[in-house]
C-alpha cells in the first residue's frame, strides 16, 4: 500500500470512528438498541422461538460487538494519546518535576514498578511530616525532604 492511500485511509478510518464512537455513545442510539431486543423479543412468539429466530439476534450483535472493538479501541488510543499530551505539558512546564517522566508510559515494567516505589517512597516522607503540601521531584527528593525539614526547624 502507498504511504498516501495508507494516509487517506487512516484519516478516513479516524473520522468514521470519532463520528461512529459519537454516535453510539448517544441516547438515542441505546435506546434503537433496546427497541430492536423488544422487537426481536416480541417476534419470537411468532417464529416459535426458533433456531433462526435466536441466530438472527445472536449473528447481529456479534458483528456489531466484533466492528465496534476495533472503533471503541481507535478512540481509546487517541484519547489516551491527548491524555498524555496534556500531563506531558504540565510536567514539562513545572520548574521542579522531573522531566524523565514525560515519556513513561515507554518504560520497561521493571522501571515503572522502580519510580512506583520511588512515589511510595516520597508519600512515607511527607506522612511523616504530616504536611499535604509536600512535594518532590524525582532527582531530589531526599535531599528536598532534609532541606524543608531544616527550613522548618531553623
């Protein structure tokens, strides 16, 4: 596939599934869902309950469940990916936060449960000083801690 037709389709794909997502996500639309369960559940008097009566609503639903993972999941991806952004821009505008956190959703496991423990750390900290307003950053938090402990008592 050419990088352009690639581009087209990605655009296209986003803006069907930010108007699909929209859509589903209405009032509306819950309820035409419900009337096509009351429809069907109605009707199946009439079709003596049968095989086909149930395959119909079970073939409709799955599609629509299989289509709709792949629309849900593109919206997903770009909310989180704006989520991001945001919490990037704030970390990257506050003089004191570390700036190794702005890409941390691409570290390993084993680092992310490392700056875990670190915060965990930081909290066991300012409990002690039982102040809410404690703050570090990633680089210095222990020695931040001993310097407003010092500012505290001095």
């Amino acid at each position: 596939m050419r990088p352009k037709t690639k581009n087209r389709l990605s655009l296209l794909f986003q803006k069907m599934s930010n108007k699909v997502t929209k859509a589903t996500g209405s009032p509306l639309a819950f309820i035409i869902a419900a009337a096509i369960i009351i429809v069907w559940g109605i009707t199946g008097p009439i079709f003596g309950f049968s095989d086909t009566w149930q395959l119909v609503i079970n073939t409709g639903t799955t599609i629509i469940t299989f289509l709709m993972v792949f629309i849900i999941q593109q919206s997903q991806n770009k909310e989180t990916t704006a989520i991001q952004l945001k919490l990037n821009e704030l970390i990257a505008s506050h003089e004191r936060a570390s700036n190794r956190l702005i890409v941390v959703e691409d570290l390993t496991e084993e680092e992310l449960d490392r700056i875990r423990k670190f915060y965990v750390k930081l909290s066991e900290l300012a409990e002690k000083e039982n102040d809410v307003n404690s703050s570090h950053s990633l680089n210095e938090a222990e020695n931040l801690h001993l310097l407003k402990k010092k500012h505290k008592t001095g």
